[in-house]
C-alpha cells in the first residue's frame, strides 16, 4: 500500500491564510501534518487554523509578516519550543500586481522582492539550522511560470520568482549534505485572488484559450505537488520547479 501519510510531522506554510497557501496547509492537515500558519491576514489565518482543527486536524495560527525577520525568528522559536523540530516549510507567501515596465514605481519593485523573495530567505534562514541539526528536511518554495517566461506586466513579479528559482537550487546544494531537499513549485494561471484581481473575467477566458488544458488551474492541484515534495515519495529529487501551468509554458513554445 502507498501511504503519503505526514503523521508526527511538524510544518510551516507562509501565506496560509488563503488561496494556494490555504489548499497546502489544508492537504498537508490532512495528511496528518501539524501546521503552523504564518500570515499577516489574522481573521483568514485563524479561519483556517479552525477549519483543519474542526475536520480533525492540528493546527496554528502565527501573525507572521515575512518580511520581517523578527516575526519569523520569534514564531520559528515558538515552535521549536512547543514542539522541539520543524519537518517541512512551505514559503508560499507572495504579493503580484501588473505594471508596463517604465509605470513599476519602485516602491513596488523593492516590495515585491521583499515579500516573494527576501521573505523566503528569512524563512529558511531561521528554520535551517533545525533542520542541519536534525539531519532532514524538506523546503518547498512557491515560484511562478513567469519567472521562465517573463509575465507581460509584471518585471518586477517574474524578477523576484527568478530569484526564487535560484534560491531553490542554491540551498538544494547547499543543504544536500544534510539530507534537506528543496525544490519549487511554479504554478500559473491558478483559481486564487491574485489571479482574479491581476486579470478581467475576460482576460481569463481569454488565458484559458492559451492553456493547453483549456483551463485554470486549481489551488489543490498545486497542493497536491507540496504534498508529494514534503512525503516519502519524492526522496531523491531536490532543486527542481516544477510547473504547475496545465501545459501554458511548454504549449506556448
Ligand atoms: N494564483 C496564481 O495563478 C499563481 C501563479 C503563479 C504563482 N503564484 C504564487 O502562489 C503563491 C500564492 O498565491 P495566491 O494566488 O494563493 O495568492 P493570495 O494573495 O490568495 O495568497 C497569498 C497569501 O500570502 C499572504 N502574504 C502576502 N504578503 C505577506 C507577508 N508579507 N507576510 C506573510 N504573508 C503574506 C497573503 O496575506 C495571502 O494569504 C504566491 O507566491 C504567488 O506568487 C500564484
């Protein structure tokens, strides 16, 4: 029998008050993980922490900008101590919006790498040293297709997931020897509000057109490949982003 079960393992989604973060959060639940929730949308991340803790599950709710690295290093600190290791973190959290190159004020350039990527090199900084002591782990960053294709209104957005997708292979090196693997998941075109509030109803009829499976993505679909990064299945794979785009990034080649 094939058993993807996470029983006994502790995890931290980021951006797991909804939308993608919220689907992982929720999978890995099921699957038997505690999750501790980071997010700076308290009434949405105490939702889900309540939502996992009612259908059985365990779960907490942390008020974590992740840009800030005294939040993570106090929330990190908090878990280690309720429950003495970290298993997996999943650095979901991520901010998009569209501008033509020369209109991206710089505010937003600077904020946009701040959240998508500095936010997970803080991430990773305070839960590693946990996880070289504990000799396993598993880092699972949330990039984007764009950072492969550029994303037509949005340097800044496919400039901060690139540098995700280097982060990814740079600790996938670095970490190898202590048994942490790290890999990305680069979704596109997913049903979630970051979508819905970048593009029209007929901008997205529009996209599905362009998508080799003629449709959007789900959130659960791209929490589907968090849970097979973070279970037994997937031992022997670090540094890859793999596509979650229903063929759009292959298809538009
Ligand atoms: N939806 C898509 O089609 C799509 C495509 C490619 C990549 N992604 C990536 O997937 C991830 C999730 O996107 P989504 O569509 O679910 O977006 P979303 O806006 O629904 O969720 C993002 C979550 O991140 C949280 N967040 C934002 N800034 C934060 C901060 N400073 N500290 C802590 N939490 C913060 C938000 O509060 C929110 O809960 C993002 O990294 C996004 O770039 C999404």
């Amino acid at each position: 029998m094939i058993s993807l079960t996470l029983e006994g393992k502790i995890t931290i989604v980021t951006g797991g008050s909804r939308g993608i973060g919220k689907s992982i959060a929720l999978k890995l639940a099921q699957a038997g993980s505690t999750v501790a929730i980071f997010d700076i949308l308290e009434k949405e991340g105490k939702d889900t922490a309540d939502q996992i803790v009612s259908s059985g599950g365990k779960a907490d709710f942390y008020r974590v900008d992740v840009t800030s690295e005294e939040d993570v290093k106090n929330a990190v600190g908090g878990i280690l101590k309720n429950y003495g290791k970290i298993d997996f973190l999943v650095n979901n959290a991520g901010i998009t919006s569209r501008y033509f190159f020369t209109e991206i004020p710089v505010q937003i350039w600077k904020k946009t790498i701040d959240v998508n990527l500095t936010g997970a090199f803080l991430c990773c900084k305070a839960v590693v040293p946990s996880m070289i002591k504990q000799k396993e782990g598993r880092i699972v960053i949330i990039s984007s297709g764009s950072a492969i294709t550029g994303s037509g209104g949005g340097a800044h957005y496919a400039s901060s997931k690139g540098g995700v997708n280097s982060l990814v292979r740079a600790l996938a090196r670095e970490l190898a020897p202590y048994n942490i693997l790290v890999n990305g998941v680069a979704p596109r075109n997913i049903e979630a509000e970051t979508l819905e509030n970048v593009y029209s109803k007929e901008q997205i009829k529009a996209l599905c057109e362009k998508i080799p499976l003629k449709r959007l993505g789900t959130p659960e679909e791209v929490a589907n490949i968090a849970l097979f990064l973070c279970s037994s299945l997937s031992t022997y794979i670090t540094g890859q982003i793999i596509l979650a785009d229903g063929g759009r990034t292959f298809g538009s080649v």
